[in-house]
C-alpha cells in the first residue's frame, strides 16, 4: 500500500493526558498537512509542512498542540492536556507540487480520537 | 476569503436515480484549483477529480460528471444511474495556487444516501 498511512486509527484517552498520531505520507511527497475534521463538519487546516519545514500554522492550532516532522517524511502530532473539545477525527495529507499534480492532496484514513 | 458553500446538508435518492451535488465558491484569486473528495464511512477522502480555474470545459468519467461554471462560481458533481455503494459524504473543495501551502478549504459535505 503506498497511500498515506495513519496510526492509530483509534484512539480513546482520558482528558489530561497526552497523546501523539503519527503519519507517513506518500513516498517522495515533500508536503504533508494535518487536518481536524468533527462531527457534520469538513475538514479544517491545522498545519502544513514542506520537507522538514513547518511553514504554517492554523489559529485552531493551540499551543497544546505540536507538530514535527524531523527528517522530512513522516510526521508526528502530539496533543498535552487533552481536552473533551479535542475529540475528532485528525487527517493528514500529503502532496507534491507541480503543474501535472495541480497540488492534488491525498489523506490518509485518518485518526480517530476521543477524549472521555 | 476563500469559502466553500455546500447548501444540500444530505440527499436521499432510490437506486439509478440520476443525482446532483452542488457547490459554491468564493475566491478572490484569478487562478485556482477545484476539488471533489468522496469520504465512505471508514473515513478516508478519496480523491475525485481536480478542476484548474481556467479549464471549463466540463468533464465525464464513467457515471460521474462535473459542471464547471465560472460566471456562477460553481462547481457541480453528478451521479447517473446511483448505486448503494455511491452512499458517502462528498466534499467540495478549493485550493490557491503558486502560493506557499495550496491548502484545501472544504465546505461543510453533502451526505448522499442511495437506497436500494
């Protein structure tokens, strides 16, 4: 499978606690993002890395969040303090740019967190 | 601003029922990308078609079609003859280009229920 791979599907933890997703994204796609999506909602931007670079940052984006990606392919997000109010589904994506890709951004399943 | 309006909240069809999703943007760039995302109940988007703002030509692919209005900003997908297994939430998208991130703004989906 070279999609975008996500993990863990699934995650149930208690409000305080941390807890981290990590994403691999498609092989030799030097952007990747990562995207919150909630009940009846689309998707929304939280962050966006081109390599190793993190070159934005979405106000939804507190600072109990932090996103990295050190060498540049796979990516981790790790959440302190969890909150009720961060129970979601987290995506990510990745692209690379160019006329023939038109920036077409592919996600993965995504990570399914609940915060109890 | 970039906004995705996406006013059908769900659609419930009957097997070979032909069906259109709608879609409304706002943009205030001259160039730009539209997307359509498919999302099963598993979650993961799947990627239908990419449109460049200065393609309007419209375009087929199997039982799926898209309108592309620039004089309207819209960007409509249909169905023909449904099947159950079309039954997902489809999310509109728009996206920026040449700029730092092209990150996609979606709007909120359209539920597409195709009963048998």
């Amino acid at each position: 499978d070279t999609g975008v791979s996500q993990n863990p599907r699934h995650k149930i933890t208690k409000r305080g606690q941390n807890v981290t997703f990590r994403c691999d994204p498609i092989s030799e796609h030097n952007r990747l993002y990562w995207y919150r999506q909630t009940l009846g909602q689309g998707p929304e931007f939280l962050t966006y890395f081109q390599n190793e670079a993190q070159l934005e940052k979405s106000r939804l984006l507190s600072d109990r969040f932090s996103a990295e990606r050190p060498k540049g392919s796979f990516s981790t997000l790790e959440i302190q303090r969890t909150e009720q109010g961060d129970s979601a589904m987290y995506l990510c994506a990745s692209s690379i740019p160019g006329q023939a890709s038109g920036n077409t951004i592919y996600f993965g399943e995504g990570s399914w967190l609940t915060v109890v | 601003a970039q906004k995705v309006t996406q006013a059908q909240t769900e659609i419930s069809v009957v097997e070979k029922e032909d069906v259109t999703l709608d879609c409304v943007y706002e943009t205030r760039d001259t160039t730009y990308y539209l997307f359509w995302y498919k999302q099963p109940p598993s979650g993961e988007l799947v990627f239908l078609i990419r449109r460049n703002s200065f393609d309007e030509q419209n375009e087929i692919s199997g039982r799926y079609s898209w309108n592309f209005q620039k004089s309207t900003s819209s960007f409509n997908f249909t169905i023909t003859a449904s099947q159950v297994v079309d039954s997902a939430v489809y999310f509109c998208a728009l996206s920026g280009v040449g700029g730092a991130t092209n990150k996609l703004i979606f709007g909120t989906g359209t539920l597409l229920a195709v009963q048998p």
